[in-house]
C-alpha cells in the first residue's frame, strides 16, 4: 500500500519540480533577452561582437540565467515542504544566481571594447578593463573622439625623454604602446598619415573568397568602388577584421578576416 502510494506522489513531484522550474526558466528568459539586447547593441556591436568577446560573453550570461538557476529550481525545490522550507529554498536559490549573473555581467561589462587606437600601422581593440586599471576614466577619451568605441591614435614619440618614457611603461608596468594614453590624439587630426598604410585590398580578397564576396556586397549596398576606401587592420581578441574606412577618415564598414587559431 505505501509502496503504491510512493508510486503516484513520484510523478505528481516530477511534475512540481518542472512546472517551478519552468516559471523560473521564463523569468530568466525575460532577464537574458533585455541583458542580450544590452551586450549586442550597446557594449559589443558588430563586428566586436564575434571579433571581441561578445559572443563569449553572451555564453556566459545565458549559461548563468537560462542553465543554472533553473537548474538549481529543479533539483532543489520540493513542493512537500513547508511554505516557510520552499520560501528559504527559494531565496538561496534566487541569492546564489543572482550573485553569480552580477559577477558574469560586470565581467562582460569590464571587457566590452572602449576605444579602438592605431599604432604604428594598425587599430587595436581596448577593454574598458585596461583603463581602469590605469585609472584613466572613460570620459577623458572624449577629447579624442566622439564615436563608440572611440577612434585614437597613439602617436610615435621621437623625443628622448618620450621615448624613454614609451620603454619604462612598456617594461616596467607591461603597457604596449597603444594603451599608453600619454600618447593619444585624434584620429582624424593624423589620417593623411595614417591612411599611407593602407592595406592592399586587392592582394587581400584575392587569397580569400569569403572577404571577397563580403565586400561586394558592402559595396553593392552603397553604389560604390572598392578604391573609394581606405582598407586597415584591427587586431581584436577572437578575430582580426578589416576597418573600411571613407576618404575622410570615417568608417564605414567592416570585413571578418579568419579566426585566430
């Protein structure tokens, strides 16, 4: 008799465990998808968003939000126990998920790209993080561009005392050129000389059928030749792309160059 009683309370149980889960899945739906909007749009747009860590970090939220809070729901919740027990249970679970998203959001927050700065030839992708670490707040880049991420470029010292100063941060506090703020200036104010180092798009596309079909689509888009831009490097954390930028110094597109083994 009890045994049989132990029988029919089992899928009755399943099916709490399920259901509660179930709501908790659906709230942390509607939590991912504003947090997914926010890492998508606003701190990792296209293209830093597979070329710079947007995709990881999305990973990161959804597996905290969509796996392991439910998760927990669905082993831990039991609906035989008081309304006090299944409160407590409830809490625990909301506090360790909660602590844990705030740790995975800030995290993804802290790496989104802030500025993109060119040095000796090439841009290269800066994370919010590296700033902060050399207390330098987010609004000093305004002086410098007014675009996001911000477009800098980090000039070539040619004073002693400069280049000194360039080889003892390099050396001594592990800051390659191009996080060097001392170094900034504004993008547009140097292109003449940054645009001599264009990329020869020609030799590029024409070892990469990808690239090449992915340009003339960007140029079909705008009515436009290949040789109305300016084609320059970005060096970015998953992989490199390729700035396309006018004449003038605006960019205007982008190409996906190969992942980075």
């Amino acid at each position: 008799m009890e045994a049989t009683m132990t029988m029919e309370k089992q899928p009755s149980l399943i099916k709490s465990k399920f259901k509660a889960a179930g709501i908790h899945l659906a709230v942390s739906g509607v939590i991912f998808l504003l947090l997914a909007y926010f890492i998508i749009f606003e701190w990792y747009p296209l293209p830093y968003f597979t070329a710079d860590g947007g995709w990881q970090g999305i990973r990161i939220v959804a597996l905290i939000d969509l796996v392991l809070g439910p998760l927990m729901t669905l082993i831990i919740f039991n609906p035989g126990k008081s309304g006090r027990e299944i409160r407590f249970d409830l809490g625990i679970i909301a506090l360790v998920q909660v602590s844990v998203l705030v740790w995975g959001v800030y995290t993804v927050y802290n790496e989104r790209p802030v500025a993109i700065v060119h040095w000796d030839g090439e841009f290269f992708s800066m994370p919010s993080k590296s700033y902060q670490a050399q207390q330098i707040s987010l609004d000093q880049l305004r002086q410098f561009s007014d675009e996001k991420p911000a477009l800098i470029h980090a000039y070539r010292p040619v004073e002693i005392e400069k280049i000194h100063e360039v080889l003892t941060l390099s050396t001594e506090k592990r800051l390659a050129p191009f996080e060097q703020f001392q170094l900034y200036r504004p993008l547009k104010e140097n292109w003449n000389e940054i645009s001599t180092a264009q990329l020869s798009i020609d030799e590029i596309i024409s070892h990469n059928a990808g690239m090449m079909r992915e340009l003339e689509v960007f140029l079909d888009e705008f009515g436009s030749q290949k040789n109305d831009y300016i084609y320059m490097p970005l060096n970015a954390r998953y992989h490199n792309v390729i700035l396309i930028f006018s004449k003038d110094g605006d960019v205007r597109g982008t190409l996906n160059a190969p992942y980075k083994n």
